[in-house]
C-alpha cells in the first residue's frame, strides 16, 4: 500500500507528521509492504507549513492514479472565519482558500474517481475538496470548528473521531491523524500489524469508528 501524503502552503505539521510516522511504522512492520512519501501539487520543492515557518519537502507531484492512499491534511493558523477568505491575515480559511485555487483539486478530483486510490483527510483537510464541490453528499468529519462549513457544501458532516464512507476515510481534530493512521493499517494491511505500531507509540486509539450502517440511534 502506498501513501501520499499531500503537503501545500500552510498545512498543519501534525497532520502530516503523525499519519507519516504511523505509515513508514506500518512498512517497517509488515516488511515494507506499506510504502509512504511526501508530495505536492506543484511537484517536489520545500512546502512552508503554517506553523512558525517549519517546513518539509515534497520528493514529488501527487500522482492521483497511483494505487493506495492520498491523504490530504488541514492548515494551521489562526480559526478566523469564511468572512477572512478575502483578508491579508493568514487564517486557517485563507489558507485552505488559497489551497483549492491552486492544480490541488484538480488531481484530487482524479484520484477520488480511481477505484483503486482510498482518500484519506486530517482535520481541515476534508474542507479542500469539499470547497472545491468533490465530496457533495458523501459522510466526512473536519475539525470541530469546521463543521458547519462542511455541512455548508453539501457534506453529512458527522462528528466523530473518524469516518469510514468507503473510499472516503476522515479525521477529526489535529491527533486524529494518528488514530486514521492507525485505523486504515488496521482496515488495509491487518489488526496484527496495526497493534504492533499501536504498541510501538504507547497510542491507544480512541472512539468509535463512524460507519453508515446499522440502526439508527433512538432517544438522542
């Protein structure tokens, strides 16, 4: 399985990070059948995150029909709100704004139409392409303080810690990337592997992974 993890101006490090460690973890574990790399719409180049100006490299252009995982995280900054999309100060909404007027949605539109490619998101990454119109009535989670923006664009914005809608798998909060990480190696490769890593980062995952199916809850 490989992964791409999508890097663009602004992101969160954690997003990327966490998710990264967990993949090249789960490669070391299942003798390198997980593969993970860093990537870019616009290709290999140092991508400054939103974080006091640390920055990571893309080894290379996200390639949306390559088999495996795209997983695109959130920005980092300040909340603001969708009024600042026009400001000059860098909120997480101007940034994610800038992010869906580059070639980004472009290639993730083609990597959501591949049956082979499972999308993933951390925190405000699901906002990019569901700004962008690519995720109209599918199930996703975002950062508790996005929600109401992803329910805006036609999303069933769902508030859990992660959600499976198939193809579509989503993270909450910012350290959700570790229990996505850790759910897709268990979901992609096998529970044995994905314990390993759990044990590995003393990381117990946390919640119930929200799926379209069964009942309907009553009396809440």
């Amino acid at each position: 399985m490989h992964v791409q993890i999508v890097l663009f101006d602004g992101f969160d490090p954690l997003d990327v990070i966490a998710p990264f460690e967990v993949f090249h973890a789960g490669g070391m574990a299942s003798g390198g059948v997980v593969t993970v790399e860093l990537v870019s719409a616009e290709g290999a180049r140092e991508v400054v995150s939103g974080t006091g100006g640390l920055s990571l490299r893309a080894n290379g252009v996200l390639d949306p029909a390559r088999a495996g995982v795209v997983l695109v995280p959130g920005a980092a900054g300040p909340i603001g709100d969708m009024s600042d999309v026009d400001g000059a100060e860098e909120t997480i909404p101007v940034l994610l704004g800038r992010a869906v007027e580059t070639s980004l949605p472009t290639l993730l539109k083609a990597a959501l139409a591949q049956p082979d490619v499972l999308f993933a998101t951390v925190c405000g990454g699901s906002l990019i392409p569901a700004m962008a119109g690519l995720l109209e009535g599918r199930y996703a989670t975002t950062h508790h303080e996005g929600l109401d923006l992803l329910d805006a664009t036609g999303v069933h914005a769902v508030r859990a810690r992660v959600v499976d809608d198939g193809d579509l798998v989503s993270g909450a909060g910012v350290t959700s990337g570790l229990d996505l990480g850790l759910y897709l190696l268990e979901r992609e490769i096998g529970p044995r592997v994905a314990h390993a890593v759990e044990e590995l980062f003393a990381h117990e995952r946390r919640g119930i992974v929200w799926r379209n199916t069964g009942p309907e809850p009553a009396g809440f």
